[in-house]
C-alpha cells in the first residue's frame, strides 16, 4: 500500500490578477504533476486561509518533493506562510516536513 501525504500551505493575499478559485487547482494540478492526488481543500484555521493538497507518495522524500513543488506554485499565486507535509498512519497524521 503507497502511503498518503498532504501538503498544507498558508495562503495570505492573492497577487494582481488572480482569482480566488484559480488557487486550490493550481496546488492539485503541481502535486499531479509529480504523483496521484486523492483530495484537496481550503479551510479557515484561526482566521488564516489553509490549502491542504492529500497525495500518495512511495517515502517521505519523495513527498517533500512534492510538498515543496506545491508550495512554490501557490507562491506564483499568491503569498504563502508556513507550509508544511504530514503522513497518515494507522488513521492519524504526524509532520514530516
């Protein structure tokens, strides 16, 4: 069984000519790029927008990889915070990256 990663990016002020709804596909669409994406979303955490990109990944290296793809794209689009790649096991999420 491949293990499932998510990327999640804080996402601020959207840059000039830049539609909200352009955002969260662009962040699945550079995660496709490098693997097989399950799922993705924002949410709104304390008042700050969070995209949240679930992919598979064979290693946790590869899925920094894939992390850090997501996050320089939502950064063409927009400015970013924090960002940061967890892994699923046994039903729970831990940080890796």
């Amino acid at each position: 069984m491949v293990p499932s990663f998510r990327v999640i990016v804080a996402v601020g002020s959207l840059r000039p000519g830049v539609a909200p709804p352009e955002v969260l596909p662009a962040a699945a669409a550079a995660a496709a790029e490098l693997t097989v994406v399950e799922a993705s979303s924002v949410d709104v955490v304390s008042g700050e927008a969070r995209l949240t990109v679930r992919f598979t990944a064979d290693s946790v290296d590869q899925a920094l990889v894939v992390g850090l793809h997501v996050a320089e794209r939502v950064r063409i689009l927009a400015q970013t915070g924090n960002w940061r790649v967890t892994e699923r096991v046994a039903g729970r999420w831990f940080r890796r990256g």
